[in-house]
C-alpha cells in the first residue's frame, strides 16, 4: 500500500501547525509532505493526486462529499481574524452599490464579503477579480479585499484607507465562529488507511500543540522570513487565531455554507462530516 501525500503551505497564519511536525516519525515513503499554493491543492484533493491537508473551507463546501474534517485542526477566529480586510476609500456606511476589486487567492474569504456586505449590510456591489495588489486594485475600485499575508503587509503600510475585519464583522452579525480552512482527508484515503491517518492526526496535534507552547521559536523564523515584530506575532497567534475544531466552530461553519447556498454561491447548504479515529476501520 503505498504511503499518504499531505500539502504544506507556507502561508503565515498556518506555521503553529507544520513548524514542528516530525516527518521522521514514518518510514521511508510513508507520508510525504507537498509544498503546495492552495489552489493547486484544492485542485490535487478533487484529482486525488493529494490526500490530505489544510483546505479553504469554501472549497471543502463545495466537495463535501467527497472529504471528512479531521478534528481539533482548523484556522478559525472569534471576532477578528488580524489577516483578512477590506479595504475601502470612504466609509462602508456611505457605500451602497460599491465596486469592490477581489483577490483572486481565496474562494472562502471572498464569498464570506458577498455574504457580508449583500445579507448582513443590504449592500449590492459589483465584484472584480484581480491579482493581490492593494495600489492597483484600488485604482480601479471603491474598495479592495486582501486576505493572509497580503492583506498583513498592506495593513502595515495602509496609506489610509479604511479598514474592515471581516472576522470581527462575521462575529458582530452572527456571534458565531468563523472558519476560514479545514484539515480534509478524502474518504477513500480515510477507509483505506485508518492507522496511518490517525498517526498522521497524531502527529498534527502534536505539531499544533508544541507549536502554540513554543510560539517564540515559530515567531523567530517568521519575523526573519517575513518581518514585522514580536507583539505583532504573538497577538496574531494566541490572540486572534484558533486552531481548534470543536462542535461551536463545526456550527458556525455550516452557518456560513447555509448562507453562502442562500446567495448561490454553493448549489446546497454543505454538512461537515468529521472524522472519528476510534471507529475507523481498515478496507478489506
């Protein structure tokens, strides 16, 4: 049987959890760690060409079928995310029919803004998709949404535009979790190779944990690969991030894909299956 393909990012907001997963657990092609963007990893999880990893939620909406959540791993806030924001010229009140210029690096965040500003606000805006650009996007936009460490580093250097949370505006209509990505594994792969997955969840956890413990050594390598300072990191992690998945964010979670199907932005409300390491049971 041959061994499991899991994805690494890089992105910043996912470090606690990869800075100190320990590949030299398995044996020789056992697990494979794929740096992966995470468009081709939406794209390898649907082929199956890779097994498990970190998924946008929007994307595991759109596949539910097809994925189980593995519990206690998710990228999730309760109130403010610090890493994804709208940008805009004038205030949001005094905008009504906005053009607002979109990443075009996330599907959940960007859906999670359509619910936002058309059920929560009332707001009808016109959407354009454009490469991650704060100066150009908002050349051509009332308002621009940045997500992860696009959206950090223009609100270092916000030239002073208005700038909106769109963790603390879910949090503020809803009073409820958001998750912005889920650890998927693919049902075959979940059937077929139950113990070698509950290692691998094993050693998440453990990654997760020691990573959260040791905050100071993951800010370490990020301050040198990326910048900013050790308040900043510190408060980013501990202070808005969850990496938990517990029965609060599985509702706020489907909460969002309930509205997301209200807008059409998914065909039907998904549900969030997560899987059970105690009843697993290998293929026969």
């Amino acid at each position: 049987m041959t061994g499991m393909r899991i994805s690494k990012i890089s992105f910043t907001n996912i470090r606690p959890i990869y800075h100190f997963f320990r590949l030299d657990e398995f044996g020789d092609n056992q697990v494979e760690l794929i740096p992966q963007v995470p468009s081709q990893l939406n794209k390898g999880m649907a082929e199956g060409t890779i097994d498990a990893g970190p998924v946008s939620s929007f994307e595991y909406g759109r596949n539910y079928k097809a994925y189980e959540v593995l519990p206690d791993l998710s990228i999730s806030s309760h109130g403010p995310v610090g890493s994804i924001f709208l940008f805009t010229k004038r205030p949001l009140a005094d905008l009504h029919e906005p053009h607002i210029a979109l990443t075009d690096t996330s599907a959940t965040s960007v859906n999670l803004l359509r619910i936002i500003l058309q059920t929560f606000e009332g707001m009808n805006p016109v959407y354009t998709t454009m490469a991650s650009n704060l100066e150009v996007m908002m050349s051509q936009a009332d308002g621009a949404l940045l997500i992860g460490d696009d959206a950090l580093l223009a609100s270092w250097n916000n030239p002073g535009y208005y700038m909106y949370d769109l963790g603390e505006m879910w949090y503020r209509h809803t009073g409820m979790w958001m998750t912005y990505a889920v650890w998927a594994v693919r049902r075959e792969t979940a059937h077929q190779k139950p113990e070698l997955l509950r290692r691998v969840h094993h050693e998440f956890l453990h990654s997760k944990k020691k990573g959260l413990a040791e905050l100071d050594e993951v800010i370490r390598q990020v301050k040198e690969e990326f910048g900013g300072t050790e308040p900043f990191w510190k408060k980013y992690y501990a202070g808005h991030l969850s990496y938990n998945f517990t029965t609060e964010h599985k509702k706020g979670l489907e909460y969002y894909y309930a509205c997301a199907a209200d807008l059409g932005l998914l065909a039907e409300p998904a549900k969030v299956e997560v899987w059970d390491p105690d009843s697993a049971q290998p293929a026969v």
